[in-house]
C-alpha cells in the first residue's frame, strides 16, 4: 500500500509530518509497533507484558515473579526483550525500578542487540530531539537520579552503560524518552504501559488536531479525525485538552519546552465554559481532585464515591457541568459507582458529563468511551431504546478515532447488535 504521510520540515517547529494526498475522516494513516515498551505501574499485574491482554490469572514469571503473561507462549516470544530485564529485576527485588527507568533498560537492551525495527522507517533512535539544553534544572536534576537508579538497576548485566556504548549518552538518552515516549491506553483508555515510537515523535502538537493516536495492544494506529488536505501537517494532542489554555501551555513548557500557538490558544477558545461557576467552589473541587486520584489509586472506590457525592451536592447550583473540575468529579463518581456496582447512580452521573464530553472532545477517542459504557450501562438496567441509541453514537465517533476494524469497535458492534436482537424480542 502507497504511503498516506510523509516527513517534512515544519515551518517554525522543526520536523514534522504531512499527507502525501487528500484523506478523509476515519483514515488509517500509519500503524507502528514500538521501538521499545513496558507494561507501566498502573497497568503491572493486569495486563500481559507481552500482548497488553487483560485477562485474570496472569501467570508470573518463575524467575524474577515480576512481569506476567498470558501464557507460555507470550512468555516465550517475549523472553528475547525479558531474559536481561529478569536478572536485572531480581537482582533489585523488593524494590520497583520506575517505568521510564525500565524503558530506558529495555532501549539498551535493544541496542546492544544491534536488531532494527520498524517504527524507525521515517525517524531513528538517533534523530530524536532531547532537549536537553532548554530543560529546568529540576528535570536535569531528576533525570540525573533516574541515571544513577539505571546504572543501579543494570549492574547485573551492563556494568558500565558509558563504557558499553561510548556513543550513547545516558542523560541524553532519558530526556529524549521523556519528550518522545507516548503512554499506552488500553480499550477504556486507561494507562498500561509506555512504548518509544520513533516515526511518531515527528508528530507535532496542536490543542485542535486533525489526527488522534490509539493502540491495540502495543501497536500504535494513527487516524484522521477530519478530512485533510494533500501537504496539510499532521497533528496530535501531547497533553490532555481538558485544560484551559494557561494550564495546557504550562504543561507543555515543562514537558516539552514550547507554548502553543493554535488558534484554540490565541483565543482561549472554551477558557470562559471550562472554569465557569462561583470561584471559591471552583477552587474547593479543584482541590478534592488530587484527593479522589489519591483514593482512585488505592482503588479504594467506596471512599472515592463518598468524596464525590459530597463535592458534588456541594457544588450543585454553585458550577455547572461543564466546568472541568465539577466534570472529572462527575466522572470518577461513575467510575466508583461501576466498580461498587451501583448501576443507577452510575448512569445518573454518567448522564451529566454527556454534554461537557461533547463540548470538549467532539470526536475523541476518550468520547467514544464514554458513550460505550453509558450503553453498557442502559442496556443492563433494561433501558434497550435509548442504550440502542447511545451505542449508536459511540459507533459514529469509534469508527473515526479507533477504525471499523480495532478490536474495541467490533466489541461496540457486536454489542449494538446484541441490544437491537433483545429489543426485538421484546417486541
């Protein structure tokens, strides 16, 4: 198949990518497996280190009884990348080497392989920008102790990083990763794991984007979201656009030393709907966030949901829905609700960040995964009609972000079809 993208240089930003022909929504433009990957804090233990399957009862390596896997035969197509990590791994238990310390781990690995890969077709290893001049002494100090936790972590099979690779920078090595490694979602776009793609790292940023990343598995898929023009950039959001523009150029400054000039940040475009609402309740449900995230991480769902009733009943009247911090309250509440199974709280607070999804995210993968579990959730209280219609919608927005054949859209299909056959025999 033709290329659809191509590598170009971006006028005031560098390197960039761009369509060869005119695409239309929907399109897959390029798939690309990782360089490097690993199964991240969040996603250890649930997901297989292999194939990012979540599925109960992983079996655990009999080595380092660390990483886990589906099976044996995951297990053995992934020994080749494991077989050093294992004894690194053992060799520092209890302690747990930080995801981009085990990252890092695997790049070297990888290099002293000398094995090519695919996701370097348009951009190596070797052309990443790091940035390593233009970032905060506080990132250089910590990227510094993440060197010194590597050399720590490797000792039992790399003994001198600088001495093995003469040619490769350690500290250069870590910023590059820090600005150019893209966390992995899994279906409900949760964090499981953080992969470096190469060729996607020519991607640059925009708060409005014509192109969205998702992944199945740990292989990367990156699709239009609207039609674009043949020699139009390619974009993709770096940061969570849930944000006002302020906050979403702070991040960006930090992270990846640039501020955004799009034109959704020259106008502060949806600024004024995002922090709407009396301020110091705006501020008070700000500050239960970190709270509930706190709680969420512990999976502590009964006290996460007693949090959010809370600031919710609180901030009635006071913010409206659309307010960004009232919305993630409203969100994690539904999740507490699923995990505590109270389905109908779940669906009423589901309900209310319908509108703010649609105001912020239009046709957004995180969107499409939204309306999925609101169908899931009509069609097990009974309500066939308006889950059927629900589903629908998600369909409309899936089959753009994610493609008519990701393993998340035939599961949406099959579920839409599931609904209409119930609904036809209650008829």
């Amino acid at each position: 198949m033709a290329p659809k993208i191509e590598k170009f240089c971006s006028p005031g930003k560098g390197n960039g990518l761009r369509t060869v022909c005119r695409v239309s929504a929907g399109e897959l433009l390029y798939t690309a497996v990782p360089f490097a990957y690993t199964v991240s804090k969040e996603g250890r233990g649930l997901v297989c280190e292999f194939c990012f399957a979540k599925k109960q009862g992983l079996l655990r390596c009999s080595r380092c009884k660390f990483v886990s896997y589906c099976d044996t035969s995951c297990q053995k197509q992934a020994w080749q990348d494991h077989k050093r990590e294992c004894l690194c791994l053992k060799s520092v238990s209890p302690s747990v080497p930080t995801d981009s310390v085990r990252l890092v781990g695997h790049i070297i690995f990888k290099v002293l392989r000398q094995s090519s890969c695919l996701s370097e077709e348009l951009y190596s290893l070797r052309d990443l920008e790091s940035n390593i001049s233009r970032i905060s002494e506080e990132m250089k100090e910590g990227i510094m102790s993440l060197a010194v936790m590597l050399n720590l972590y490797l000792k039992e099979e790399v003994k001198d990083v600088s001495r093995l690779l003469p040619t490769l920078d350690i500290l250069d090595l870590f910023a590059k990763v820090s600005c150019n490694c893209s966390s992995i979602y899994d279906g409900e776009m949760q964090d499981v794991g953080v992969g470096l793609y190469p060729s996607m790292a020519l991607l640059n940023h925009s708060c409005d984007p014509n192109c969205v990343i998702v992944f199945n598995g740990s292989q990367l898929l990156l699709h239009s979201v609207c039609e674009i023009q043949a020699g139009e950039e390619l974009t993709i959001a770096y940061i969570d656009l849930i944000a006002p523009s302020f906050d979403r150029n702070k991040e960006l400054l930090k992270r990846y030393c640039f501020i955004c000039d799009c034109h959704r940040c020259q106008t502060q475009d949806k600024d004024t709907e995002m922090l709407m609402g009396v301020v110091e309740i705006c501020r008070e449900v700000q500050a239960s966030i970190t709270t509930v995230e706190n709680l969420k991480s512990r999976q502590d769902w009964v006290q996460v949901l007693a949090v959010c009733r809370t600031m919710i009943k609180r901030s009635d009247g006071a913010l409206p829905d659309a307010n960004i911090y009232k919305m993630k309250l409203l969100d994690y509440a539904m999740d507490a609700s699923i995990n505590i199974c109270k389905w109908d709280e779940a669906l009423q607070y589901g309900c209310r960040t319908l509108e703010p999804y649609k105001l912020y995210c239009g046709c957004h993968p995180v969107r499409a995964v939204q309306l999925m579990k609101l169908g899931k959730l009509l069609m097990y209280q009974g309500m066939l009609c308006k889950a059927s219609d629900m589903l629908i919608e998600a369909f409309e927005v899936m089959k753009v972000t994610h493609g008519r054949e990701h393993s998340l859209t035939k599961e949406l299909y099959q579920l839409l079809f599931d609904c209409e056959t119930e609904m036809g025999l209650a008829l």
